[in-house]
C-alpha cells in the first residue's frame, strides 16, 4: 500500500513528515512525501519556518503521482495561502480519501498555520477531506464555536462539516476519570471511542493518530475500526515515548504489525503487477494466502478478505489481509500443509491446458483431481469439495506439488491451484508460467 504525505519537516523527526514515514513505514505501507514547509525546531524550542514555492509543491505531486498508485493522502502543515491554494489545485479532482490533519500550532509554540490563512484553508482544504481530525483547540478554531459541553462538540462537527469534510473526528476529549476520548461525526450519527489516558507530555501524538488513520483507511477499514486502530497504535507510541532531546519526550511506535501481513502484502503487490496477469484471474477472482508456521485450522491462514478481482487489464485487491479471510484457497494450504508442513502458501489462477503443459516442461510436481468423483454427502455440505480434492490429489505421493488442478464440474470453474514454501517463492512459479 503507497501512503502520501503532505506536509512541513521536522527536523527532531518527532512530528511532521518525518513522523509520517515512521508510522507509515512501521505498519507495512510504503510512505511518499511531498514537503511544504522547512521547521527548525527540536523538543525544546521553535525556530523558524521556510515555505517551498507553490511552484514547487506542485512539482512534486506531479512526480509523485505520475510514477506511483497511491491509496490514501495524509495532509498536515500548509504554512500559508499560496501553499494550500498549490495543493488545492493539484488535488481537487482525485477520488482518493483523503486524511486533513489540521496543524495549527506545534507543541512546542511554534505557528504552523498563518492566522491570515485560516479561511483559505476552510474554502480550499476542508472541502477535500474524507475525515478531518482536529483537536478540540484545532475544532474551535476551525468552527468558531467554544467547546464547552458535549452539545458543543456535537455543533462544532456540524458546522466542519458544513465547511466540506465528509466525516469529523475531534481528538483528546477528556471523559470520565482516567479515559481521553474522540468524538466521531460520521454525517448521519455521532459517537465516542474512548480509551485509557496517559498525562505525560510527548511531541508528535497528533502526527501519530492521523498517519495511522491514514493506515486504517487505505488498507480500507470503515471510519470507526480505523479511529480504533489509531487510537490504539498512539496510546503505544505516547507510552513508549523517548526522552531522546533534552525537553518533550518524542513518541515511539513500536510496530505490532504482523510480519507474515508484510510479506503477503509485497508479493501481492508483486503478483498483480505482473505483465498479462490478467490473463490468468479466473471468474470466481484469485485469493493469494500465507500460513502461519504451525496451522491449526483456517484461522492461521491469512488471505484476502474479498478477492484479487480483474478490472478490464487492472488488477485490484478488494478487501483487507485477514486470518481466515480466505475459504477456498485457504482451505486448500490447511489441507496440503498438514502433509507437507513446509509448504505454506499458495495462489488460484484460471484453469488452462496451456498453463498446465508449460509447468510439466518447468518440471514442477503436477497433481490433479476429477470432481466428477466427489461423493454427494462432501458436495452438500459447504466448504469440504476443497479439502477432499487436495486430499485425493496429494494421498499418494511423498513430494510435495507445485500445482494441483481440476478441470471443473456442474457449476464449478475448473482451477489451478499454485503451492510453495511462501508468497516470494509462489510468485517466482507464476512468472515461469505466464
């Protein structure tokens, strides 16, 4: 997943687009950025800012997007008029959601939005935004409404979104004892996600939510799972804060993230690039799965939760990376790996004679199975056709294939199935055959 952000430099790295990097990189997604302002600050004192021309910018959006598929846009500090104007006009037209993180001030005094560009900012940024995520100073600001009680916030959001955001999410409301929470305005319904609240001070926490929302929702999560996995991966990085300068301890992410979710994620992302790729999606989609190293059940298979699915000569991933997200090729790793332990990924491509022939000339272990044998008790209950067919293709032979095939049935696309030791290794057998 490609992740840009937009926004100024921070050279203590705690915030800013150096922050930026930092989560997108540690939850697995690939960071672009494009400057729009130069800070010299560190965790003590604010210096001074240096906006890049509007020309500038511009230029490097236009490098950015003419070379790479970006998924989500974060967009931070926009130091002046000029600078939201440059972005306005480069962005206006794109379907991408977009993340507005609107920094006023740093935790450290320094001005990161010029008061004379407050309303350039309203007609020209708001507008773009999938969900805007101010703090209640930045929501006051923004609104003109003082916050004062919950019918407030509730006004405060309405009025944002009067402005042109899609969705508002107003951070670091401080509920019952011991809980900070974020007040959630989706348009039709309005919520709390609240969690436990940690006083000490850090440098870069409203970086951290809005990068990992940024995460959330490129990956493709709804508005509320994407608050919650924000929320949760800033309480990590306020509480593994670092006293790494002399003044505001910066945070520290810490990435939870699944390393087996890494490796699927690149060599899908190598899979679908892959040149006549479209040629070998079949009619039900492909799904491209990755086991865990012991396998209890479909649960340890990660998978797509939707499908790989073909768009004219685009390739697309709908869906999230999830354990179990994967029934049908999930279901047939579960049963091969439980003879051959080492085998712990595997793709689904569309059956054909050609394909078949060139991976005997590749010399890879070639199985089949006829569904035509399937017994009537296995085809009426859902889900057992798979791991019967892999059973009869692999029950009498010590190698482990490479490809396992059937050529269909009443109602069921004929397949190929393509096994190895994981998704890197998988992938390298497609291009032999392609």
């Amino acid at each position: 997943m490609n992740l840009l952000s937009i926004g100024g430099s921070d050279p203590s790295s705690g915030a800013g687009i150096q922050s930026d990097v930092k989560t997108f990189t540690s939850l697995g997604s690939y960071a672009l950025t494009v400057i729009t302002s130069i800070t010299s600050q560190n965790t003590t004192k604010f210096g001074k800012v240096e906006p890049i021309s509007p020309k500038m910018i511009q230029n490097q959006i236009d490098s950015v997007f003419s070379d790479f598929k970006i998924d989500a846009i974060k967009i931070g500090m926009v130091y002046d008029s000029s600078t939201i104007k440059s972005i306005n006009s480069k962005l206006s037209k794109i379907r991408i959601p977009i993340i507005l993180d609107p920094v006023i001030k740093s935790s450290t005094g320094g001005i990161l939005l010029k008061k004379n560009a407050l309303d350039t900012y309203k007609k020209n940024l708001l507008p773009l935004a999938f969900v805007v995520t101010p703090n209640i100073s930045e929501a006051s600001i923004l609104s003109e409404i003082k916050i004062k009680n919950k019918q407030d916030l509730l006004r405060c959001a309405l009025k944002i979104k009067e402005l042109g955001a899609k969705n508002v999410v107003i951070t670091g409301i401080d509920s019952e004892r011991g809980t900070i929470s974020d007040f959630v305005f989706d348009g039709r319904k309005n919520y709390y996600i609240s969690g436990k609240m940690l006083k000490q001070a850090n440098h870069g926490s409203g970086c951290n939510f809005s990068s990992a929302l940024t995460v959330g929702i490129g990956s493709g999560k709804s508005l509320d799972i994407a608050v919650k996995f924000a929320k949760k991966y800033t309480y990590n990085s306020i509480k593994n804060a670092k006293q790494i300068g002399k003044g505001i301890p910066i945070t520290y992410s810490i990435s939870n993230s699944d390393k087996n979710k890494k490796i699927l994620e690149n060599a899908i992302n190598d899979f679908i690039n892959l040149k006549r790729v479209y040629s070998v999606i079949p009619e039900c989609q492909t799904n491209f799965v990755y086991a865990k190293k012991k396998i209890k059940s479909n649960k340890d298979v990660l998978g797509v939760s939707g499908r790989i699915v073909k768009a004219g000569k685009d390739i697309v991933v709908a869906g999230n990376l999830e354990y179990g997200g994967s029934k049908h090729v999930g279901s047939a790793l579960f049963e091969i790996n439980k003879k051959f332990p080492h085998i712990r990924s595997a793709v689904n491509i569309k059956y054909n004679l050609n394909l078949i022939n060139r991976c005997r000339k590749k010399s890879f272990v070639v199985q089949g199975y006829d569904r035509f044998k399937e017994p009537h008790k296995i085809k009426r209950k859902e889900n057992l056709s798979i791991s019967w067919g892999i059973k009869q293709a692999i029950k009498n032979y010590k190698i482990a294939p490479d490809i396992i095939y059937h050529k269909g049935d009443f109602g069921k696309e004929p397949m190929i199935m393509i096994f190895g030791s994981d998704p890197s290794n998988v992938v390298e057998k497609v291009i032999k055959i392609l």
